[in-house]
C-alpha cells in the first residue's frame, strides 16, 4: 500500500478533477502488478497494475488506495475488472466519495466473492486526495491559500517592493503548487503591481492551471503579461455591472470574463461556485492581503501554506498578509488546525487548516 500511496503521489497535477490513486499486486509475497492513474480520461490505476500481472491476478491480492470504482465513467468500472481477473483479496485504503461510487464498489467486490479489507493507510490516502474529495461532494474547488511574509507579518516593503520576501527554495516550492492545481487565483490589485505571468514554469507535460484575477472594476490592463501568454486560459471575476466596453475588449484579448454578483466587489462565495461549474476543482490562492483576508473571512480557505522568511521589513502601511476588517476580541479570531512546521531553504513553511466553527 506504501508503494501504491507513492506512485499515486508522483502524478498529482496531472489528473484533472480525478484523484490520484495507486495499484500493486501481489500473489504469494511477489509484486506481480503495479499501476497508477495518470490522466483523467485514461486507463484507472487497477487496470493499469492487472494488464501488468495478466493470469497472474488470478488468486492474487490487490492493494488499492481508493475503492475501485463502480461506475461507467469515461472508463468502465474496476471493480467489474477486478472480478474478471480472478484476484483473491482487495485491500482499500479509503472509500471513494465520489456520489457514483460511495461502497458500491466494496459491495460489488464482496457480492462476488471477493475478500475486502478497508482502512489500512485510510489517513494518509484521504489527505493526498483532500482536494478531490471536497470538490467530487460539492462542486466547490479545494482552495489552498499560499503566501510569503517577513517575521512582522509583511506581503511587501511599504513602497510595495516585494521582490522577494522568500527565498529560491521556497519559490521552487510555488511553481510545483501551481502544477498541482487547476487555478492560480490573485487580486486586481496584485496583477497591476506584479503583473505576473502566473504560469508553472515547470517543463513537465501537463494541466497547464486556469490563470484567474479577481477584479470587479475591470482594471486589468489589455497589455497585461497575462493575457500575452496563451500557455493557459485567463479567467477574470468581475461583477454583473462591470464596464461592458472593458469587458468586451477583455474577451477580445483572450479572457474568459464571468459576473460574480450585482455588488460593488465580486461575490467571493458565487465566483467559487461558478469555477467549480468550469470543473476548476482546486485553486491555488496567491493574494494579495484584501484577497486573502475576504476569502478567509468568507470561510473560503480549506488550507494555508504561510512561508515565513526570517526578516523584518517594518512600515506601518506595509499589507499585511491577510489585511481585513478584523475581530474586536483575541476570543473572535479564526483559528487553524492540524499545524505543521518544516525549513524551506532559508525560510519556514507553516501549514495547516482554518477552522470555521
Ligand atoms: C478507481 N481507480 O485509478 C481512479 C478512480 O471519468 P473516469 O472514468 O476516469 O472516472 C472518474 C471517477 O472514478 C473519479 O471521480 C473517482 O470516483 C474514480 N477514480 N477510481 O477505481 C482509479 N482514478
Ligand atoms: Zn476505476
């Protein structure tokens, strides 16, 4: 199952919405089969691992980190696959949440005779697939929000200058997040100040992520780095009053412009729902301050990665990194769970969950 959660993990940023999901084989002590899925649309991890083992599946155990699947999607089902290769035992890290599938596959499996065990690396499985098992239930995108700050809590120098607060290792760090989700999220403000390009940089064939500004007054400029790079699609939030002239001429140049509610600013809460519609089921949020504070204020976060680089730049109008209204009392403020620390070059990386409740 180690081996199985590992070459699952090897293909995350490539499988679309699908999870990403391992596959080994085993008849009498001997790796007979290994698989994973590698893109949405092709061949499931099972079929992969049982293609590999041929007659040898028959009597064999498979280990697989999500319940096969029951349904006919773009593939047919693997628990059906399963069945017909003959193997003896299927051992499940977590069951698949995904409405279609939810145990009818495990019940599958076991209504044809087949030995079923659930659970072992249950933990590590639902964390690698975290954004897919929110978005297959919700139809909302899996929002990781990731930021840079000195020691006092600074996005930039007061002058704006925020060329770079982290350091190489950490922003190696960026360009792999970029690759592992389907949307690359910033504020007007951010793309006006940076105009940043947004894309991944990274040489591997894949999902290029949807480059997405959030900009209810339209301000993006038509030369904007962003929209002279085709690699990836533009998607800019606005609202339903927005400036048809600018809108139009946005569209002209490329983007995909989508009104997020009649108010002044884009209805954050809309505009997710309106890219999970889009099938974006995962977005990396990349700020600036206002960004970062009304998504969390909203409840929007589902995950922080906060690199923290030992420096302090001070200044009192310095944007802070998540610059919002705020609570009165230290008993109102927004807490985070499940917090992890690592070193990234010269910079910490802060991880964890925001609670809501
Ligand atoms: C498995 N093994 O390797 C994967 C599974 O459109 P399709 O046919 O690719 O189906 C996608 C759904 O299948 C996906 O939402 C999830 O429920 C399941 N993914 N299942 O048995 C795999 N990738
Ligand atoms: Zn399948």
């Amino acid at each position: 199952m180690r081996l199985a959660l590992d070459m699952a993990q090897k293909a995350k940023g490539q499988t679309d919405i699908n999870p990403i999901v391992g596959c080994v084989v085993v008849k009498d002590g001997r790796i007979v089969g290994i698989g994973a899925h590698l893109r949405r649309g092709e061949g499931h991890a099972e079929v992969h691992a049982l293609r590999m083992a041929g007659e040898q599946a028959e009597g064999a155990t498979a280990y697989v980190t999500l319940e096969p699947c029951s349904h006919h999607g773009r593939t047919p089902p693997c628990c059906e696959r399963l069945i017909e290769a003959q193997v003896k035992r299927v051992v499940v890290a977590c069951t698949d949440p995904n409405p279609q599938v939810a145990g009818r596959g495990i019940a599958r499996l076991r209504e044809a005779g087949i030995e079923v065990e659930v659970g072992l690396l249950e933990q590590e499985s639902l964390r690698m697939n975290e954004m897919f098992n929110k978005y297959i239930v919700t139809r909302i995108p899996f929002v990781t929000m990731k930021s840079a700050m000195t020691l006092d809590g600074k996005l930039a120098a007061k002058t704006g200058d925020s060329r770079y607060v982290s350091g190489p290792e950490a922003r190696a760090v960026t360009h792999t997040l970029r690759h592992q989700h389907m949307g690359i999220m910033v504020g007007a403000e951010t793309a006006l100040a940076d105009d940043p390009e947004l894309t991944t940089r990274l040489s591997v064939p894949a999902v290029h992520p949807a480059r997405i500004v959030v900009d209810s007054k339209l301000r993006m400029p038509l030369t904007s780095r962003l929209l002279k790079d085709r690699s990836a699609r533009v998607i800019v939030l606005t609202v339903e009053g927005a400036d048809p002239a600018r809108r139009a001429a946005l569209e002209a140049a490329g983007a995909e412009v989508i009104a997020c509610g009649s108010g002044e600013r884009v209805d954050l809460a809309v505009a997710m729902r309106k890219l999970g519609e889009r099938e974006i089921g995962s977005i990396l949020l990349e700020g600036g301050g206002k960004l970062n504070g009304a998504m969390l204020e909203q409840g929007l976060i589902d995950k922080l990665l906060l690199f923290i680089a030992p420096k302090v730049i001070g200044g009192a109008e310095a944007t802070g990194v998540f610059d919002f209204h705020g609570f009165e009392l230290m008993a109102d403020a927004i807490t985070f769970k499940e917090m992890q620390v690592e070193r990234v070059g010269q910079d910490f990386l802060l991880s964890g969950y925001p609670s809501y409740e």
